[in-house]
C-alpha cells in the first residue's frame, strides 16, 4: 500500500480539465480562452436598468424585455457553475477608415464584410461544446450575442480584457476586432483574474464618433450611435443625424478603428471573415439600383440580409444625400413614389440635400 499515489485532489482536476479544455477550444481557432463566474458581473444589472430608464436602447424593445436574464447571468441558467468566454478575431487587413473619404461609395462595417460571424462562432462553440460533455458529462449552453447575455462584461470578467471607453472589449494581445463567444457549463473550473482598464487618458474612440455617441467615457446613447441607426433603428432616422452619418450605410468602424491598441491586433485566422472585395468600398449608385430580389442574392450568408431591403435602401440614400454628386441623383429619385416610406422619404431628402449642395 505504501507505494499507492494518493488521491488527485478536486482542484487539481478541475485545472487539468480547463487546460484541456483551453487546448481544445484554441484547436478549434479561438485566440484566447478565459473563464469566470456566472455571478461574477453583478454590477451590470444596475447598469443596464440605468441604461434603459434613460431611454439610450432606442427601439430595441428586446432588451428591456429580458433585462432580467441579461442583467444576470446566473439568471439565464442557474445551473451554471462556469462561464467560458471565448475570442475569435476577425482584423480587417485593410484600414476601414479609408472608404469614409470616397463620398460616392458605401462604408460598410468590417465584420459584415463576408459570412455572417454568428454561424461560424456558434459551429466552433458547439464543436467545444460537445466535446467538454464528451469527454466530462457535464451540461453546456452556447451563446453568440443573439441570447441575453452581456458577453462584454462576461468577457472582462474571465480576463479577456477591458471594456473601453467606447464600451467595447479590447485586448493587449488583440486590439478590438474580435468577436465573442460563450459557453455556460455544469462544470466548476478554475476563475482567471480579470482584465484591468489601460485606457488611460486616450479618447481617440470618443472624439472620432460622427454623432457624438458617448455621453461620457465608457457610455454609449445608442439613439446616437450609428451603427444602432442603420441596422436596429426602423423607420426614417432623425432629420438632426441623417447628415452625420456620412456614407455609412451598414455599421460604423470610426472607434474600433481609432484605436491606438490595435497596433497589437491579432491577425485574423478564419478566411469566411476576409472582405468580399465588392464590400470593402461598393459604388452607391450600384446598390441604389437593386431590387428586394437582388438585395437577398447578394448579401445571401450576411447579416446585412436581415436588416432587410427597405431598411437597407433607406441607409443608401442617406449616403446619396450626403455624397455632394449630383450625378447620384438620378438613383434617389428612382425611389421617391416607393412603396416603403422610410424609403421614399430618404429619396426625398437625399434629393433636397443634393439640391441645397449644388446650389451653394
């Protein structure tokens, strides 16, 4: 007996079994692994009531809906023992900026450039997933951003990084192009140390916003943010902003892009995430002509498909209103008798705007 090992202690174990678990989720591509507590955010609850008593989530009813789930990640299951966050960069190799100053063409956000990342994140997350209940028994739960649950928060939690004064995650190691995913598991693991703010006194990511977004460093006012007006806004956008959006016509980069700590930024792995060619800079005047059929066929596999055709038409003409060519014209007044209203108004003001330009 005396030369039997003793026991693995249970805290022995649960580290083995997150190291291999971190091993497999790199496998499978994530570029950075982290673990927390499912109450380890307990001040996003009040946040987020705060948030929404102020009114800044606009139209985005969901949100205070299910802000009981979102405040609280225990809540959302309380099964959980563990929350895994994961980081999947998707770095543009160009700079999205550069499209801002081409008034005839349309900037597009980077991460809707090619292949929408929901279905290519979830099927790596699922691929972890079922291999942790392969190999441990235990329960597991996926999630990319379309359940409530504040992955940010989560995120700097299990020492992914920081949230930065323009709200989102960034990293030492990857700047802030990438994508979040999370896995709820029955599994107690061990906790990483969170992520500590390196912000410093920077505002690059505030001072660039077009419409003043950022009421104060580390807030956002959705109703003035961008890209919350050209995909979750519906209907006509306020006649205040519409001048201010540019040639945005689905998301906006500007402070993901001004930031200085992407000079560490993490080159992106996964190929679906590369720029369709015909997305990093497609004339206006080209989108202007394409039909709801069209519109489905060309963004088919990317999230500007759900946004819709009207919706999307509608953020085009905007860009037409405030490209100053009057060569464009033509393509707005195309659209000024259509069916959808926000559209026909967008026509109607683009042709105005281009008018009052051409006039001055």
């Amino acid at each position: 007996m005396g030369g039997c090992l003793p026991p693995t202690p249970p805290e022995d174990i649960s580290s083995k079994r997150k190291g291999a678990i971190e091993a497999k989720a790199l496998a499978e591509g994530f570029a950075a692994f982290g673990v927390c507590r499912p109450d380890a955010t307990p001040e996003t609850a009040e946040r987020l009531a705060q948030f929404v008593a102020e009114g800044r989530h606009g139209d985005m009813g969901w949100m205070e809906e299910r802000m009981h789930w979102r405040g609280s990640a225990a809540a959302l299951w309380p099964e959980a023992r563990s929350v895994i966050m994961l980081a999947e960069p998707y770095t543009p190799a160009h700079n999205p900026l550069e499209v801002l100053g081409q008034p005839d063409k349309g900037a597009i956000s980077v991460y809707a450039q090619n292949r929408d990342y929901h279905d290519i994140v979830k099927k790596r997350l699922k691929r972890v997933g079922r291999w942790m209940v392969e190999e441990y028994g235990c329960e597991i739960k996926v999630f990319v951003d379309t359940a409530p649950v504040m992955e940010k928060p989560l995120a700097a939690a299990a020492g992914l990084g920081w949230q930065g004064k323009h709200s989102n995650l960034l990293s030492r190691e990857l700047g802030n192009w990438f994508f979040l995913g999370a896995i709820f598991t029955t599994l107690e693991l061990p906790v990483d140390e969170p992520g500590r703010e390196n912000c410093g006194s920077c505002r690059a990511c505030l001072d660039v916003c077009p419409t003043d977004a950022f009421p104060a460093p580390f807030q956002v006012d959705a109703r003035r943010c961008i890209s919350y007006l050209t995909i979750e806004h519906k209907g006509p956008v306020d006649d205040a902003l519409r001048g201010k959006l540019g040639n945005h016509i689905y998301g906006c980069d500007d402070c993901l892009a001004a930031c200085p700590w992407n000079k560490f930024a993490a080159e992106a792995q996964e190929l679906r995430y590369a720029a369709r060619v015909d997305l990093i800079a497609p004339d206006l005047a080209e989108l202007a002509q394409l039909d709801d059929t069209e519109f489905r066929t060309k963004f088919s596999g990317s999230p500007i498909k759900r946004i819709g055709w009207g919706r999307f038409m509608r953020n085009v003409l905007y860009a037409i209103g405030n490209s100053g060519q009057n060569e464009l014209a033509r393509f707005a007044r195309n659209h000024i008798a259509s069916e959808d209203e926000a559209v026909a108004d967008a026509a109607r003001w683009a042709l105005q705007r281009l008018n009052a330009a051409s006039s001055n």
